[in-house]
C-alpha cells in the first residue's frame, strides 16, 4: 500500500513538473538583433529590424502582451513595434495580440529617422513578451538597429536611377530602373509599416508596371529588394483614385 502510495506521488510530482515546463512563452531567436539600415534611402520614411519569432508553448490560446523599453535611442529618432496585427505608432509602448499554442508570432521593430534629426547612431530597444494571464511567463529580446551607409549598393557606378511615374497614381505604378543591380523584388508598405504587396521583377525590362488600382488612397512606401534581401532604395508614392 505504501509502495503504491509513493509511486503515485512521484508520478504527481513528474506530471506537475513536465506542465509547468510546457508552460512557456519564448524568443526562438538570440539576442541582440543586429540591423544596419541606410538614413539616405529612408529620406525620413521607416526601416525595419529583422524579424524575431515568439513561440507559444502554453498550454491554450494565450493573450501576449508585449512591452518595448528604450533603453537608448537617439534624439528625434521614432521607434515602433510591429507585431501581427499591425505595425503600432511609437507613441504606443506596449500591446497585445492572441495567439495558440504551439503556434509562432512574429515581431520586429522600425525605426523612423527624421530628416531634422540626428542621422548617425544606434538605437538600443529592448522587447518583453509575457502571458497576460500568468506574467511570470515572460521572454525578453533586445534589438540594436544602427544607422550607417549601406555596402555594395554604389557598386554599380554613379549612373544608377530609379524612377517611378505617374506619381501620383491611379491605375498602374511604372518604375523605371537603369544601370541598376539585380533586383530581387518590390514590397510595398503603408506608411504605418504594414505590408501591402510583394512582386518580382522581370530583370530583362526596363519598365516593370505594378497595378495599383486596388490600393485605398494614400502615401506607400516603394522598396527595391537586392537578391540577398537587402534593401537597395525607397520611394515613396501616392495613390488616387
């Protein structure tokens, strides 16, 4: 009786033990997140950090809240976390979003230079995930996002250019690229960072057409994407209707 009165607490005890290891919210990726992004191609728009990914090991939907600290960000420089909902204005510090379990988020954070701001330096953020029902559940990551003069995109002579038109648009978005390296891809984003289109470029044309018809009116944010993910320009635009 005794002995089968102790197995049954170790067996508690090993089940107690393997929850609460389950029970957890975590970074997939080590930090800090290192990112270099140009000023020059911003002209005052955002750059991003890479993407970092949460995984949700609680057991059950889980509400996430995450938290973004600055730990040291130079004057005038904007900071925002995007997260899978949206892209937030800085002026919002913290948020929350669902997520299941077992499933991964993703979050990175931009980073807008204003043009009467300083151009050089490295903000330092730090980002805390935590369950809202159980906060000592919490994961944290750090990003540094500097800003320096990207490499390799003067490569390819002074004579580069990038020309988009009409601007504004109604119908189709032209661009026009000459001399310029070989482009991966275009993704367009909302001022507010939010993804709205990715296409691919036939690298024999010169003058690739993107439909712009379906966008609401607004400003975007043309990005001309380097074959090893790099950003090599950005323009913006608006669309009309």
């Amino acid at each position: 009786m005794l002995k089968n009165y102790t197995f049954y607490i170790i067996l508690s005890l090993l089940i107690n033990f393997v929850s609460m290891k389950a029970q957890d919210l975590h970074f997939l990726d080590e930090g800090p997140v290192v990112t270099s992004i140009d000023p020059y191609l911003l002209g005052g728009s955002i750059g991003f950090s890479q993407e970092v990914e949460l995984k949700n090991d609680i057991v059950g939907k889980t509400t996430v809240v995450w938290e973004r600290t600055l730990v040291d960000v130079p004057e005038g420089w904007e900071v925002q976390v995007c997260d899978p909902i949206t892209c937030w204005l800085s002026s919002i510090s913290t948020n929350s979003f669902l997520l299941d379990s077992g499933d991964k988020a993703k979050l990175k954070i931009g980073v807008i230079i204003p043009d009467d701001a300083e151009q050089w330096g490295t903000a330092h953020v730090s980002l805390k995930a935590y369950s809202f029902a159980n906060p000592t559940i919490f994961d944290t990551i750090d990003f540094e996002v500097s800003s320096t003069v990207a490499t390799g995109i003067n490569d390819f002579g002074n004579n580069k250019d990038l020309r988009i038109f009409p601007n504004p648009v109604v119908n189709n978005l032209n661009i026009e690229l000459i001399n310029y390296p070989q482009v991966g891809s275009f993704e367009v984003y909302t001022l507010l960072g939010k993804k709205v289109a990715t296409f691919f470029p036939d690298n024999n044309q010169k003058v690739i057409q993107y439909a712009a018809y379906d966008l609401p009116q607004g400003m975007y944010l043309l990005h001309v994407i380097a074959a090893d993910g790099r950003i090599l320009e950005t323009k913006r635009f608006s669309k009309v209707k």
